[in-house]
C-alpha cells in the first residue's frame, strides 16, 4: 500500500511550495543556533586580515544532507567527501589568502586531509619511541614534517576559519552571513563555492517532526527546490566580489552548455566545470573571455600532484586583474 506522510499533524503548512524570492526561504526556515556567535567570529576574522589588506577567499566544501524528519534519523546525502575544498584551502593559503572554510561537519579538512583518509589507519603513522611514549616512524617524517609546518604556520597566523555545516539549510544560512561579512572588503573577496549543495530538500512546514513509521507500504517523498542562493549572491549581498561556482556533472556532453548557462544566467566571474568519474584529473574553466580545458598529466598525479595546483593560480590571476580594473575605476 503506498502512503503519504501525515506532515500536517506535526507542523502546519506554511509558504508556497516553491521559494521564488528568497526572503521567502529565509522567513520560512529556522536560523542555526550558532548564526550569531558564527557571524561574530566571521567579522572579527574579515576585520583583521582586512586591516592588512590580505585577500580572502571563502571556500565552500563537502555535501549538505536533506533531513526527512525534523528529529532526524534518515536524511538525503551526496557524494562529496571535501577533498575539492580541503585541497584548494590549501593552495589558496599558500598564495597569501586568509580562508572561510565552510565545510561540511567531518569531510576532509586542510592538513589533516593527508592523514585522516588515508589507506592506513592513523596509528600506522606512529610507533613507540621505546622510552614509554610515542613517536612518528621514520618512513613519514619527513613528509609529515612539511604538512605539519604549513599547519603551524597558518594557525600562528590565524589564517584559516573553519565554519561547519550539517544539512542545507544550515548551508544557506551560513552562506548568507558569511558573505554579508565579506562583501564589506569588496573586490579582495573571492567566493569558491565548490560544496556539493543540494537542489532539492524538505521545507520545515512540510516535514513531519518524529521518525517516519515503517510497515505501511512504500514511502514517497516530495521535494521542493532549493533556491538558486547564486542570483542574490552574485547581485545584491556581495556585488563587487569575484564569484567562480563548480558545475558537477555525469553526462559529458552537456557539461558546458550547462557551466555557460549558469555563467551567463547569474552573471559571476568562472565556472569550473567538472565530471564525476575525472574531476581529480580534468576541469574546464570558463569565463565570459576563454573555455579552458585543465588536466594534470598523469606523471604529475603519480608523482603527488593535484589539479587544483593547476587552476587556482589561474583563477588567482585572474581575481588580481578584477581587483586592479576596481581600482581603476575609483
Ligand atoms: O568533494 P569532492 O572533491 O569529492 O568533489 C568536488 C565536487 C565535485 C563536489 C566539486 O568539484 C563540485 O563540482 N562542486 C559543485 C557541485 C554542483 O554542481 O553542485
């Protein structure tokens, strides 16, 4: 027997089914409890590295899940384990910028990414010293040694916020106030928003409260679509920033077209195009100007390269030349 879910009970329906405005979204959803003790870490993170005139660049990373209960048990989840994110923080850390990273709770985070999903365990890293304590064995130091100083480092600098996010529309809040803080540095902001971000979810006027009952039949489910947040970022909340979005996609053929699409409907500055099964190998970035077709070879995977070594100096360029015509115009 199939079933509908009985979501009136628990909450009262609200808003119409589709959030065209996105006031509309916001007023309907509940705020995170952290937003403003978020957004007061934020500010005083952009004020400083401001005050230096250092760029900084929130970088989004992982999957948002879509709850189906609003005491959740189950929920919708994606793919994305961050290591787009993690990686890129890195190299934009290494290029000078301060980093916002939002990234999804326990997906791969910078540093740390080198060990944490590693083929071996962690406790494969060390050994006893023989003395009664704990040492790293002698096979990883020296690698090991290097990614710990990069650690050091920014973390003496403070260079690095890391802002967490479970499901979407925790994202989409905390995308809205991270970007209200750093549209105040105008053209030195760069948004790198590479988390895989759900297009579909369940409004909380229509998700039932409690655990959804098995053992009546077949459960079908409706989800509404997620606001296209891209339009109000790129136009009204932090118009003078240079925006490059990612556009994943499984069918080759329709991948340009698509990151075109999204380029000339939102008006941002790039595109990284990639596909699922080559995205660590292959990305196209496109601009208003240029389609660039990027692949790491694959002597230089081999030897420990990553791709986004390959395009954020492109992308960096190119954040330098928006920053320069600003300062032109003023
Ligand atoms: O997290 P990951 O490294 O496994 O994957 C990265 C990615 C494919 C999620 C990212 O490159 C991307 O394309 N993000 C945007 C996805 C989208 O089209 O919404």
């Amino acid at each position: 027997m199939d079933r509908k879910l009985d979501h009136t009970s628990s909450y009262q329906r609200i808003g119409p089914s589709q959030f065209s405005d996105l006031t509309g979204f916001y007023d309907a959803q509940k705020a995170p409890a952290n937003l403003t003790e978020t957004r007061r870490r934020v500010d005083a993170f952009v004020n400083k590295h401001s005050s230096t005139g250092r760029r900084i660049v929130l970088v989004t990373s992982g999957g948002t899940t879509v709850p189906l209960e609003a005491q959740t048990v189950r929920f919708i989840d994606n793919f994305s384990a961050g290591t787009r994110g993690a990686i890129s923080t890195e190299q934009f850390l290494e290029r000078g910028y301060a980093v916002i990273f939002l990234s999804r709770q326990y997906s791969l985070l910078p540093y740390s990414r080198h060990y944490s999903h590693s083929k071996n365990c962690f406790l494969d890293f060390m050994k006893p010293d023989g003395l009664g304590g704990i040492t790293v064995a002698p096979q990883f130091t020296p690698a090991m040694l290097k990614v710990l100083e990069k650690y050091n480092s920014v973390k003496q600098q403070g260079l690095l916020e890391v802002v967490n996010f479970v499901d979407v529309n925790e994202y989409l809040f905390l995308l809205r106030e991270i970007t209200a803080s750093l549209s105040t540095i105008r053209e030195r902001a760069m948004f790198y928003l590479a988390a895989a971000v759900s297009d579909f979810y369940i409004p909380l006027g229509k998700m039932v409260v409690h655990k959804i009952q098995s053992g009546d039949g077949a459960l079908h489910l409706e989800l509404d679509q997620v606001p296209k947040v891209l339009s109000p970022l790129v136009k009204e909340w932090a118009p003078k920033a240079f925006v490059v979005s990612f556009k994943l996609e499984t069918d080759p053929s329709i991948l340009i077209s698509k990151a075109k699409t999204s380029l000339a409907r939102y008006g941002h500055q790039a595109v990284i195009g990639n596909i699922l099964s080559t995205r660590k190998y292959h990305v196209i970035l496109i601009t208003n100007e240029e389609e660039k077709d990027i692949r790491l070879p694959e002597k230089e995977a081999d030897a420990g390269a990553e791709i986004e070594g390959l395009f954020i100096p492109e992308l960096i360029s190119r954040h330098e030349e928006w920053i320069r015509q600003a300062s032109l115009q003023n």
